[in-house]
C-alpha cells in the first residue's frame, strides 16, 4: 500500500492508499461516517461505512474531534456531485491521537484572540491558503532572478551601521565591539556582490523600529533586494516589472484553489499582467493635487495617494524621478535634473500600496563622499562602501522587495499581519 498526499489523489484512482494527516471537520449519519481530511498539501473529503470498517473501529473514528491527528487507508475515486474533485472510501483508519476541544471554531473571533492563538491559527484553511501562496511567491521570485543571471548572496543580519539612517534600528550590545544593528535591508552589502558576481540577490528577514501601528507594517518582515552591474535605471524597471508579472502568472497557475479560498478577485490579477505605466513624481504630484491631494511637490506618497494615484488602473504603476530630498544619499541625481534622483517606486492597483523601491545608484566616488560628508555621515563606518566606487566602479541599480506586501496583493488580503507564520508588531511578540 502506497503512503500518497492529497494534491496526488487523482494520481491513484481506484487504488489503495494510505494517508496521514489530520481531521478539519467530521459529522456522521447512521452508518455512514464524513471526515474532513487535511495533509498540509490540500483537502480530501473521506467516507467511511461501518460494515466496511467494522463496529469497533467505526466507533472509535466516530470519536474523532477537530484537529485528531489520523492515518486512514482507503480507494480514491471521482467525486460523485463536484467536477474535479475526489473523495476517498476508508478502509481502515488508525488514530494518533484525539485532539482536546479546539479553541478556535467556526464562531467570529477578534484579532486579538486570532494573533494570540497564531500557533493553531495557522492550520485554519484560509491562513494555510496565505501560506501556500507565500511558498509559491518566494520560488517565483527565485526562479526568475536564478533565469535571468542573478547569484543569491546572503547579506549579513547584524550590522556595525545603518543602511537608511538610525532612526528605526534595533540596536543591541556585541562583546567588546560596541554597538551592532539588526539590519534594516543588504543592500549595501549587496552592492559588494555585483563586483565579484555580476548580479545578486538576497532574500531573509530585516528590522524596523517604527512605532507604526498601520495595517501595512511589521517590525520583522522579509526582503528581497537585488543588485546587478551595468544597469541603469530604465533597464532596472524592466526587470522589476518582468520579475512581478512572472509572479502573478506563477500564483495563477499554481495557487487558483487557494485563491479561490481566500475569495480573491482572480481576473484582477490576470488584467496586472500587462505593461505597468509610469509616470514622473511631478506627474503623479499634479494628478494628485488636481484631485484634492494635499501633498507638496517635494512630498512623499502617503497610503491615501498611493490608492487615488492607481484607482482605476488594473496594472501597478511605477513613479519615478523622485526629489533628492526625500530620497536616500546612494541613488544617483538625474543627468537632465541634478535636482531629481534616478529612483522608483512601484505602486500595486486595487489600494495595495508601494510593493518595490529601486534606484540607479551613485558610482562616483567623490560625489558620494561629497553627499555623505554632507548628511555627515560616519565616513569611517562606511569606508568600505566608499571602496566600491575606487576599484573598477560600474554603473549599476537595485531594487527591494517588500514580500510581504507582495503576498497581501496576490492573495488579496488587507492586513499584512496574516501573510507572515508569526507577525511581530509593536504591540505583539507572542507567541
């Protein structure tokens, strides 16, 4: 007898086989005994008749509770009402163990109830589904930079400096070499990377220490930042939007059920997988002014901007040409406006906000000292991110990632707190 998972149940038609897993719901009707069986890769309603399994068998089953972990034998066959579906015949089935009364049942409960009970939560179809498009988000963006000559090069996590100032670090003691940092993205140190591989990626979790209690923020959150040589800023928009909509056709192809799942406007997604718009920041500045926006034109995009400046559009939107102002010391000034910096952003449609920050970054030494000197930056700190532009500087660009962010417009959830295992908020660390 073969040991199967559910998503291969199809595979195994009239078959026997064994599967291990757990109970999601269970009723029984005279002889005739539903369970609801879950494996961690899909769902498989299984019928069990007494005669078949026997009384003292069929007894023991019918005890199962919410959760009872269980391995049954049994036949696959198509399922008699639901095209597509399958449902199995049990044969036999051995319990592990009779889960106590779960505490979390069909009834509403409040966020807070949810947060903390996170470790059982997870299990529920809806936040599995989040999980399952996570898996699959991370391989695509994987995929796509591995297809298109990007080396993964794991940054550091602890730091002796900041990436984008010290205002939102974590900071914390490291022996006897005075303070460290929990980092707040690699890209510095990804720009390393590029001299010896060309292009590079990292993709793990960073820190901010921002008291913001928004539905789009987290203090612990998964980025992937990439770097490559000899790409500048059109080009590095060309790969931000190849690399999204490679994204969205991969969770269209792989994850339709968990989609469906989670009540996601699928052909929303379809519709963004076609050639995203740009506009300037003076662009989207006077759009948004004209429609009763109080933002300055050396202002950032605030959340309400962000959704007026894509409603009505089915694509992401890229802003780019920001104000040196309001930008970060590395990205490199417009040659046509020394005023502005070669830097984007990308905007997702339906109000999801900001998925991607990228630039063309400063690869002249001078001019980067000269800026540093200037927002009087430790210059001994970075001493060896000022080495990168003495010994065979290139142009080159970057980009990250929120993943996050990311998960929330795929999977079509509003609170970022749902797309990641254990959410940590400035009001939450347990569990």
């Amino acid at each position: 007898m073969k040991d199967i998972f559910v998503k291969d149940v199809k595979e195994y038609i009239g078959q026997e086989v064994r599967l291990k897993g757990w109970v999601r719901n269970i009723r029984h009707s005279g002889k005739l005994l539903f369970i609801i069986f879950r494996d961690g890769t899909g769902e498989l309603q299984s019928v069990a008749f007494k005669p078949d399994l026997g009384d003292e068998m069929f007894e023991a089953a019918k005890k199962l509770t919410l959760e009872s972990s269980l391995i049954i034998c049994g036949t696959p066959k198509t399922h008699q009402k639901i095209e597509g579906a399958f449902e199995l015949s049990i044969t036999k089935v051995d319990v592990v163990q009779y889960a106590e009364e779960y505490p979390i049942s069909k009834k509403d409960h409040g966020p807070d109830f949810l947060l903390t009970n996170r470790h059982l939560w997870i299990r529920s179809s809806k936040q599995w589904a989040i999980l399952q498009i996570r898996h699959t988000i991370y391989y695509a963006i994987c995929e796509y930079l591995n297809n298109n000559n990007f080396y993964r090069f794991d940054s550091p996590i602890l730091t002796p400096n900041a990436c984008e100032g010290t205002t939102t670090l974590f900071d914390l003691d490291y022996f006897d070499e005075g303070k460290a940092y929990l980092s707040q993205s690699g890209q510095l140190y990804l720009e390393t990377g590029i001299m010896s591989l060309g292009r590079v990626y990292d993709f793990g979790p960073v820190f901010r220490a921002e008291r913001s209690k928004t539905r789009k923020h987290l203090t612990e959150f998964w980025m992937m930042d990439a770097e490559a040589a000899f790409v500048e800023h059109d080009e590095n928009m060309e790969i931000q939007e190849g690399l999204i909509r490679y994204v969205i056709r991969t969770v269209l192809e792989k994850c339709l059920p968990e989609l469906n799942i989670l009540e996601r406007d699928i052909e929303a997604l379809r519709r963004a997988d076609a050639p995203f718009k740009r506009m300037t920041h003076r662009e989207a500045v006077d759009y948004l002014r004209a429609r009763g926006s109080e933002i300055e034109h050396n202002g950032d995009l605030g959340a309400a901007d962000e959704a007026m400046l894509t409603e009505g559009s089915d694509v992401p939107i890229f802003i780019e040409k920001w104000p040196k102002e309001i930008k970060a010391f590395y990205m490199k000034r417009d040659p046509e406006n020394p005023e502005l910096v070669l830097g984007n952003d990308l905007i997702a449609p339906e109000g999801f906000g900001e998925i991607i920050g990228g630039s063309q970054r400063e690869d002249d030494h001078d001019v980067l000292l000269g800026r540093m000197i200037d927002e009087k930056m430790p210059i001994e700190s970075y001493q060896w991110f000022l080495d990168l532009r003495k010994y065979g500087s290139v142009p080159h660009s970057g980009f990250g990632i929120g993943f996050e962010r990311l998960i929330t417009w795929m999977s079509g959830i509003r609170h970022i707190r749902e797309t990641i295992p254990f959410p940590r908020m400035i009001y939450r660390i347990y569990p």
